[in-house]
C-alpha cells in the first residue's frame, strides 16, 4: 500500500502476537503496547536529520553527530494511544506531547473530539501522531486534521494495526503524511472492529471491559 510501512522485525512480529492473544492481561497488554511503541519508534525515526557538533570525550576532542532542528511532538490519540506512546518517550525523552482526545460514535463510527491541547509551535516540529489502532480511520484522519488546523506541517501516522479501509482512507485524504504500522488486517466487521485484530485497545489497556 502507496505510503504504508509495515515493519517487518522479528521483535515486533513477535510481540504483536502476543498482545492479540485475548487471555492476555491488561497489565502484559499495556506492557506490549510500550514495547511495541518503543520498537516501532526507531522506525519511523530513521531518517532524522543529523548535524554534527564539537564535544569532549574523556579522553579527547572530537565531532559528533545528534539529531538536528527542534525537539519532536508526540500526538497520541487518547486514551490507548498514552500507553503506546511511553515507549517512543523512553526513547526521546525530551519530545513535547500533543494530547488529542477522539472518541468513535458507536453507530456512525464518526469521530467525537473532546480533547485537544498541543505545543505553540507545531508548525516549527515534526509531529509523530500515536494511534493504536486504524479500523474505519475517521479518528486518524480527525487527529491530522486538527493538528494541521493548529500549525502542523510535518506529520507522521504510527499504528500498531489497521485495516486496510482505514489506512485507504486516512491516505486519500492525507497523501503527506506516511504511516507506519506493525500489520494490516484483512478487514473490518460490522461494528467496525478490525478483523483479526485485538479488540478495543483501549479498555484491554485499562480494564474498562
């Protein structure tokens, strides 16, 4: 699929099985989705611009490179998207964080914000939005739209999963914006959830079902 990176490491094909798995318990889930997001962070960080700088090791003077420009925002999409977001902060933890809260109409599957609090500057950044899932992709695509209302030009889509009709969707009306994510599914069903999938990410994490 034109702009979809599906991330083909054995560490996160590994863990994504687990975390399917329905016995698994909500605190292991939560663990997974750190992990996961961790892993799949290195991937969607790869091409960061590098600058080179003058330090001092112990032992002598040298030129080093770090990443260039201002620090990263993470977006995570409320409220799985918390926990699948620690992990891409374990990893850089100076990056500012964006908070997009998105519910999903149970009948239209329309997306509902009733959240949204985000850096000044977003236009000045490269914003990573953090969603766990991507079934009809009307959250997603809801997610981008406000941040790019709010400045942003450089944005990134991380799932851990999707259908192919959300990843469809979410590119058709966002072609800038490239996804990475761990599978796509085959499909969604009547309620909208993604087939195979792993349930509502959400209350797994939380306990809230």
């Amino acid at each position: 699929m034109d702009g979809v990176t599906v991330v083909e490491h054995p560490l996160v094909q590994h863990k994504l099985t687990l975390i399917r798995d329905k016995v698994r318990s909500t605190k292991s889930f939560r663990e997974l989705l750190k992990e996961i997001g961790m892993l799949l962070c290195y991937e969607v960080t790869r091409d960061l611009p590098l600058t080179e700088v003058d330090i001092e090791t112990p032992l002598i003077r040298t030129t080093a490179r770090r990443i260039a420009g201002k620090k990263l925002v993470f977006a995570p999409v409320l409220r799985a998207g918390v926990t699948f977001v620690e992990g891409m902060l374990d990893l850089v933890p100076s990056a500012r964080v964006a908070h997009v809260g998105l519910y999903r109409e149970p009948q239209s599957f329309a997306a509902v914000e009733y959240f949204f609090k985000a850096p000044a500057d977003l236009a000045e950044r490269l914003v990573i939005v953090v969603s766990p899932v991507i079934a009809t992709g009307n959250t997603a695509v809801a997610a981008i739209d406000r941040l790019k209302e709010s400045g942003a030009a450089d944005i990134r889509l991380v799932a851990l999963l999707g259908a192919p009709q959300g990843f469809e969707r979410a590119r058709g009306l966002h072609p800038d914006v490239p996804i990475w994510t761990a599978a796509i599914d085959a499909t969604l069903d009547a309620r909208g959830y993604i087939v195979p999938g792993l349930g509502d990410a959400s209350d797994r994490a939380y306990g809230t079902r």
